[in-house]
C-alpha cells in the first residue's frame, strides 16, 4: 500500500468518524428541542409548549446562523425535528451546524421566566447533554 492510498484511506475514516459525530450530536440535540417537556419521545422532554411556536423556531442551518422567525406552529416537535435533521444529513461532512431558536419570548422560556413560573433554561439543558454525549462517544 502507498504513502497516498494510506493517506486517503485515513481522510475518509477521520471524514466518517467527524460525520457519525456531528449527526448523533445535532440529532440529539434537535430531538431533545423539539420533543414537549410534557411529551416523550422515548427521552424526555424539554422544551415548553403553548401553542407550538418556540418549538417550530427551533432553526437549524449549516455554515452560517439562520436570524429569522416565523409564525408556524408545531406543538408535536415532529416537523421541526425532521427539517432539521435533513439540515444535518444533507450538510457537508465538515460545515458548521447552527441550532438557535430566535423568538422574542426565548428569553423567558429560557432565562427569566414568566411570572410565578420559573425558566425552563430548555436551550441550556439540552446542550449540556449534547456535550455529555459528545464525550461519551
């Protein structure tokens, strides 16, 4: 075997390894944003859910951060989820994934709270155990 077939042979391991990765974590991390703290999806739940909107701006894009917001509901996550995940699968093995969620009310449910109700810090929770992940792998 040559020096280049070696070196290729590593580059497309190392590009499998970075994909596995990179697929698991947002997955984890998308199924965690998107499934209702009051629902399970075989994992348990973070995000609270009114109508469904801070779930449906749960926004995912590749290489640069994606600042919209819109109106749509998904009170189930399930939409949300597999737009994102078809974000991940069909990004390229080494872009940059952004998972961000840019509603105004984002800064209740994740910091402040409303009233007697205390933050949910959904956001935080669920990179927190996208990260344990990580290093588990």
């Amino acid at each position: 075997m040559s020096w280049e077939n070696l070196s290729e042979k590593i580059t497309k391991m190392s590009e499998g390894m970075v994909e596995e990765v990179k697929i698991r974590a947002a997955g984890e991390m998308l199924e965690s944003l998107t499934t209702p703290a009051s629902y399970h999806k075989g994992i348990s739940g973070v995000t609270p859910v009114d109508s469904g909107n801070l779930m449906a701006n749960t926004i995912v894009s590749a290489n640069s951060p994606n600042f919209s917001v819109n109106s749509y509901e998904d009170a189930s996550g399930d939409s949300t989820y597999r737009e994102g995940m078809y974000t991940v699968m069909s990004s390229d093995v080494w872009s940059v994934i952004y998972i961000q969620n840019n509603t105004p009310y984002n800064i209740n449910a994740e910091f402040e709270g409303w009233g007697v109700t205390p933050a949910y810090r959904y956001f935080s929770t669920s990179v927190n155990n996208t990260f344990n992940l990580v290093r588990r792998m």
